[in-house]
C-alpha cells in the first residue's frame, strides 16, 4: 500500500521541448511525474534541468511509444511504483515538411506512428489506472489539426486524426470518469524554431517551407503558455483549447463556410 497521496503523472516525450516544459508545470503544481523518451542520456539531462526534487518524485523511463509491448510494460511499472495514475499527457509527435501530392505511404505510416499510435497506445494502456483515479488524459495536437496548412500535408492528416481519436475518446470515456481533452497550439518560440525542417526541403518546396508551421503567419507560442492550457484541461475540465485563442473563430468560421475558410488560410500562410 503506497500512503503518498499525490497525484501522478505520465509525460510522453517528456525528455525535450514542450513535454519536459509541461512535466515541469506539473511537478510545480505538486505532481509525482514519470516522463518517458527513447534515449536514456536525453532524460537525464531533463531531470537534472528539474532542480533538485526528492528521490521518486521524477522519474524517467526509456519506451518507445510506438510499441505496445514497450507501453503495457512501463504503465504496469507505473501502476506497481505508484499504485495510481492521475493523469497522462500524450506530448510525443513529431512534424515534417511537404505536398499531400508527394506524400509516400511508408512517410505517412511514420508520420501516424509518432502522431496517433503513440497517443493510442499509451492511452488504451493507461485506463485501468485513469478509471480508479478519474484522471484525465491530455493529447497534444497543433493547429494542422484543425486546418490544413501549406507545405505541412502529412502532419496536419495525422493530426486531424489525433483530433478525431480524441473526441471519439473523450464520448466513450465520459461514463467511466475519464476525462479526454486536446491542446492544438500553433507554432511554439523555441531556439531551434527555424532550423529543424531545413535538411526536409527538397527542391520541391520553396525554402519559406522550413519555417514554423510551413510559414504560417503566426507568432511563436511561449511553451510555458501551452502547458497552462493543458492544466487548464487537467484541472477545471476544459475540452478543446487551441492556442493562441482568437484563430478558433477563424477555425469556426471556415467550418461553417469553408471556401471563406480556405481563402483565410492562403492569406495567413506564405507563399513566398
Ligand atoms: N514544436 C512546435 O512548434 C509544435 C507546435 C504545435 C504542436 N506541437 C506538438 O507538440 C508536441 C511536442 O513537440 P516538440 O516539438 O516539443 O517535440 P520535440 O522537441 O521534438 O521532442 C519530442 C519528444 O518526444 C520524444 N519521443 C519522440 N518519439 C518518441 C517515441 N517513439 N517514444 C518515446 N518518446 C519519443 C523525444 O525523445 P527521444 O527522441 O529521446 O525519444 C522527445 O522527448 C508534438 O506532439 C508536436 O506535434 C509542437
């Protein structure tokens, strides 16, 4: 019997970027966090960026995600250490750059591996845990969930997925006490922001293509801002939030009247 009564936490892709920014908005809020990442060097070096925490407070866990057996292991490891789950933040995903023209099957398997299998597996794994403690489950999505998006085919077809499985599960989830939210944030500041897709570009796209979110106009995100939407989620029972707020009536008005929709969309992503 484990006497500490705090809450407890899973982060997938907690090693980095916006998951080791949202372990630490929770541990500040006073969770027990497991994060987990594929490269052992890569969790330590996001613990020791945790300050000093009592031993067990956070742990990292090496899983790949995209593997079940990978994933029933460590969330039986979870329910073992902590004898409760409160809530999973299912953070692991991964863009590219590129035409849905030029999309290769084998890229959109990866694409759906690392965007939607990911979130599938450790959600299905985790409800036993989630089901005794009523907890919630958090996915992150982006914008290319909501719209399509220029040069950023493949992901916003995952991602609309991910939005789609999210829903699903939050309806079939409901009646046992889980509560299932998405966070779709727009590009986030980070220093690498204009880097990572440069080696992506092949001589198809222009090089703008590179930019967050393929070039869209919008500003970048402070992380910090996106994990306060997921406690949003966690704590006062928020469904849906998309970041940064306003492009929701934008996102509404072109569901309701998508040839205004799609004309917004090529006026607010560069061509050039
Ligand atoms: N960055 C943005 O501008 C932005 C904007 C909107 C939405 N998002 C979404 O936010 C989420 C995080 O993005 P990010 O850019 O912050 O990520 P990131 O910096 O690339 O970090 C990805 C994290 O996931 C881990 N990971 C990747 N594949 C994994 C696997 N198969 N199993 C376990 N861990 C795995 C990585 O660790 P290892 O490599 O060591 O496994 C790392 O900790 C994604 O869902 C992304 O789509 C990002």
């Amino acid at each position: 019997m484990n006497a500490d009564k705090r809450p407890v936490a899973v982060v997938t892709g907690g090693s980095a970027g916006l998951g080791l920014v949202i372990a630490r908005t929770l541990l500040s809020h006073g969770y027990r966090i497991v994060i987990m990442g594929r490269d052992e060097g890569r969790l330590e070096a996001a613990i020791a960026t945790c300050g000093n925490q009592e031993p067990g407070r956070l742990l990292g866990q090496v899983c790949d995600v995209t593997s079940r057996a990978e994933v029933e292991e460590l969330f039986s490891t979870v329910g073992q250490t902590f004898q409760r789950l409160d809530v999973l933040v299912n953070c692991v995903g991964a863009s590219d750059r590129g035409l849905v023209e030029n999309l290769d099957v084998e890229q959109l398997g990866t694409l759906w591996d690392q965007n939607v299998v990911t979130a599938l597996l450790c959600s299905q794994a985790s409800i036993p845990l989630l089901e005794a403690s009523s907890g919630a489950i958090v996915n992150i999505g982006s914008l290319a969930a909501k719209v399509g998006a220029r040069y950023i085919g493949g992901y916003s077809t995952v991602k609309h997925a991910l939005a789609g499985m999210t829903q699903q599960m939050r309806l079939e989830l409901k009646p046992r006490g889980i509560h299932v939210a998405l966070v779709s944030p727009g590009p986030i500041a980070r220093s690498d922001a204009g880097d990572r897709y440069r080696d992506s570009i092949d001589g198809t796209l222009p090089p703008q293509a590179s930019a967050p979110g393929g070039g869209a106009r919008v500003k970048g995100l402070p992380p910090e801002r996106v994990a306060a939407a997921v406690m949003k989620c966690i704590r006062r029972g928020a469904v849906d939030i998309v970041l940064p707020g306003h492009l929701r009536i934008l996102i509404a008005l072109g569901h309701a009247f998508p040839r205004i929709g799609d004309w917004l969309l090529l006026k607010f992503t560069s061509s050039k």
